[in-house]
C-alpha cells in the first residue's frame, strides 16, 4: 500500500512492531540479492568497476547507512504515531528507503566492497561536506540525528511526537538530497547516477509535504543542515 501524497492513507494495520520488524529483515534481505540482481542486468562491476575510493562505492555505503537511520525513524512512526498523516509518510520512507538499501548494498557485494568502510564523505571531495563524518559529533552525516534526538524521539508521544518526528526527517531528508546531488553529477556508475536522481526528486518532494504538515501543526522545521 502506498499513501497518496496528502498523506491521508494510514499505512496497514495488524502484526505487530515484532512482525513488522521481522518482515522488514526479510525484505531487506531479499533486496541486497536483488540489488546485486539489478546490477547484473545493468552491467555494474562488470568491467572497470569502481574504485574503493570512488563517488560510487562512498556515496552506495554512506547513502545506506544514511537510509537505514531513516528507516529508523520511520518505523518508530509506524509504532508510536497516531496521526494517520504521519503513518502514512512513515510508510512510504520505511519501504522506500529499505529498497534503496537493498539496492547499494547489492552493488557494493558484487564490486567486491564491504557495506561499510573508508572515510565517511570523503567522495564528496569538493563539496561542503567532504570529511563531514570525520568532524561532526559522533561522526553524522548531513542531516543525521543525535543519539540524543533519537531518544527524546522515542520518549516523546501524541503531538509532539509528530512534530519532533517531521521536524527530524526534514533535516535527514535535507541531508541526504545534498548527497543525492551530489552523487548524481559526480558518480561513475550510470545506475548509481539514476538513483541519485530518484532519491533526490522523492526526497524533496518529501520534505516540502513534510514542512507543509509541521505549519498545520503550528510548529516550524530545524535549521538545515
């Protein structure tokens, strides 16, 4: 099921967080060979595949990491949030994002590269954020959240959940389009160019419903990233 982008869609009912959870894993796992299926018919990695230090590999293990903390947030939505609003998005980042996934860590498998490793943001070499992992508290990315906001995420119910939680994924979904762009202009890959591009036009998208649903909430989104 997908909302519709009024968000006015509840995501589905029944199962549980355990199951929802459970279900998720497997789909996550079903997507990483999928993605690596993908890249295949693609031919990714087929001949000069790209380097350990390339845009490609940097952006498919930082992209992933960046996703799954929004996957995160997303799934607590699903749990705690009772505006069906909010669900529905919730929803649709928690599926969008977990294919995403499945798809870099995929073609990270069939270059020979682990999921995780080498300088966080360093292929965004020219750009604001190059070595903004290795600067930053606790090593985030653009637009990531504290340990600290994610625990007042998870203390937090009813309206101000919401708020907090929109207010949270705008700045991610800020983030990661800065990445996005800049993967779509420098990357190697053409596939990893076209998703860059998709994540890019989904997330503002995103974010533009998600500051309209912070002004009908009377509150305001954090200062960008």
């Amino acid at each position: 099921m997908t909302a519709d982008r009024t968000g006015t869609t509840p995501a589905p009912a029944g199962g549980g967080p355990r199951l929802r959870t459970a279900l998720l894993a497997v789909i996550g796992v079903g997507l990483l060979l999928l993605g690596g299926g993908l890249a295949v018919a693609l031919g990714i990695g087929r001949d000069a595949q790209p380097a350990a230090d390339s845009v490609d590999v940097g952006f498919a293990r930082d992209m992933s990491a960046h996703h799954l903390q929004g996957v995160e947030m997303a799934n607590l939505a699903l749990e705690r949030s009772t505006d069906d609003a909010v669900r529905g998005l919730a929803f649709d980042i928690a599926e969008t994002q977990q294919n995403q996934v499945g798809r870099m860590q995929g073609w990270l498998s069939l270059w020979g590269y682990s999921i995780t490793g080498g300088e966080q943001m360093a292929w965004m070499s020219s750009g604001e954020h190059a070595g903004h992992g290795a600067d930053s508290p606790g090593g985030l990315m653009p637009g990531m959240a504290t340990d600290e906001e994610l625990a007042e995420l998870r203390s937090a119910s009813g309206k101000d959940f919401d708020v907090l939680f929109l207010q949270l994924m705008t700045r991610h979904h800020q983030g990661g389009s800065e990445m996005a762009a800049y993967a779509q202009t420098n990357a190697d890959e053409w596939a990893v160019r076209r998703l860059a591009t998709s994540i890019l036009e989904s997330q503002t998208g995103e974010t533009n419903l998600m500051v309209s649903m912070l002004a009908d909430r009377g509150a305001q989104p954090l200062p960008a990233p």
